[in-house]
C-alpha cells in the first residue's frame, strides 16, 4: 500500500483564500487587519520564520509591522515594546518569536501580551481556555492539523491519536484538541520506554519530536494516519521531518510530506486567528 499525500500546501492556500476574503469584507468596513511581529537578535530560523510570516500577511492583503529589536535588549525594554503594541488600535495580534536570548524570561514576555491579542495562542490564559473547550486563540501548529485532518476527511471521534513529543507549541495542545473531538490520547516522549509498544496502537499519530527521520516503519501500524511536525536539517541540509517518509508511506493510510505538509498551515492559521481577532473590533 502506498498512503495518500496530505498536501498541505493546497489545504493551506483553500484556506488562506476564504481569509484573504474576510480581510477584503474588514477593510470594507474601515478595519485592516494588523499583526506586529517582534524578533528579537539574529537567530537566522527565526528570521527565516519572520519573513515568511510578513510575506503571507501581505499577499492576503493585511498589515504587517515587524519589531526588530537588538540580540541584548532588556528585559523590561521589551515588555514596555509589548505593552505599547497592547494598547495600538491598528494591532489586532501581536506575536513574539520565540526562542528568545536566555537572559530573557519568555515566560514573562508571553504573558505580557493582551489575551485579546494573542494570536499564538501562547499565554497562560489563552491556554487555559483552549483547555477548558473555551473561546480563544489556539495554537498554530495544532490548530493547522486539526484543518488538515477535517479537510482530509478524517474522522478524531473514537479513534486513538499517539502523540510523540510534549513540548508547550505542539505535543500537549495537540492532544488537547484531539481529545476535544473524541479522540482517546496517549502522550509519548523521548523517556517513554518501548516506544513502538506505544505507537504502534496509533490509528492517528503526530509526530512532534524534532528528531529527523525518528519515527519509522517499526512504530506504526498498518493503515494510520500520520501527521509529521518536525522540521530538521539533515547531514545534507536538506529539510526533514520525524518521520522516515520513504518507509513509513508503504504503511500509513495517509502521511503529511516535509516540506509541505504540516508547515504551510502553522502561518495559515495565524493569518486566520489575526482576523479573527480583527473581526472582534466590529462585534
Ligand atoms: N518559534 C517556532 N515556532 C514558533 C511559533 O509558532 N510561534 C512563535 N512565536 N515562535 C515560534
């Protein structure tokens, strides 16, 4: 068997379409939708990551405002940055890319963003209500792979999700989301032991390890859907993902490329959770 291609380059740009009409019906009505972008130092990923965030908030037509700030900014420097952008009129999401210099408590920083803003879906109040099934911002990468399993046609209720990796962006989130759709969801890690033990039950597994190449043939079973988040560099500087594609596509009902599967959708549903927050001003 040979797996289905989830492509989320074409999911992305559906989606990105229905947006890119909303933004047109805001600015209709006098609101032009508007995200600022801090990055903080010369991280040349982030600055890879911003770019391209910039770049898509353009081509659907919104505003974008990038804060470049200086590798050794205090702490306190940007949080007054973060608190001016609170209180702009023409910034409906505000996001801060991470990772941030170590002398920096990131912890902090997320926190001093206006919920109202929080179009990462990071902050600790966003991430309670994400938990609690309530109306917020969720985050990107997992809030992607839900639309990419819906448009897909996948059905979450009663099937077991195997979530590999923990991290506060995907693993946990994402089993979160998952569960919110009836899905029954086991966390794995790098200390599981035996992990195939674990995967290997997988009717839906993501991969969110970033470890290249990791999951492989032994870890699934035959016919699951599975969602690679990673994104690593090779020996050859070439963009990988978690997943051994080549084996695991013999085996796997439907899999997600790297590149263009999971990642189109992360800026995706940021531009869409920007609107959304936009759309809030005219409530
Ligand atoms: N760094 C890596 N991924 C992300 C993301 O989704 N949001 C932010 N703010 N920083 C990141």
């Amino acid at each position: 068997m040979s797996s289905a291609i989830i492509n989320g380059k074409e999911i992305g740009q559906e989606i990105r379409g229905a947006v890119a009409t909303r933004v047109e019906a805001l600015k209709a009505k006098g609101v032009t939708p508007g995200l600022a972008v801090i990055l903080v130092g010369d991280n040349p990923a982030s600055k890879t990551y911003v770019a391209n965030k910039q770049k898509s908030c353009e081509q659907i037509g919104m505003f974008s405002e990038l804060i470049k700030l200086p590798e050794d900014i205090s702490e306190q420097a940007l949080l007054e940055q973060i608190s001016e952008l609170n209180t702009r009129s023409d910034i409906h999401g505000i996001l801060v890319q991470l990772p941030l210099p170590k002398h920096i408590d990131e912890d902090q920083v997320i926190q001093a963003i206006s919920p109202e803003k929080d179009v990462d879906g990071f902050s600790p109040i966003s991430v309670g209500k994400m938990m609690l099934g309530q109306d917020t911002y969720l985050p990107c990468t997992p809030y992607g792979v839900m639309k990419l399993l819906e448009h897909s046609g996948i059905e979450i209720a009663g099937k077991h999700a195997v979530i590999v990796g923990r991290s506060h962006i995907v693993g946990k989130p994402m089993g979160q989301l998952l569960l919110q759709k009836d899905a029954t969801v086991t966390y794995t890690h790098s200390k599981t032991p035996d992990l195939p033990s674990f995967t290997k039950q997988a009717d839906i597994l993501i991969a969110a390890v970033g470890r290249p190449n990791f999951i492989t043939k032994e870890h699934i079973k035959e016919g699951a859907v599975v969602i690679d988040v990673g994104i690593n560099r090779n020996e050859q500087n070439k963009l990988v993902g978690d997943v051994n594609f080549t084996e695991v596509c013999e085996i796997a009902s439907h899999i997600t490329p790297v590149p263009g599967g999971v990642g189109p959708m992360t800026i995706t549903m940021l531009l869409e959770n920007t609107v959304q927050a936009a759309e809030k001003e005219l409530e």
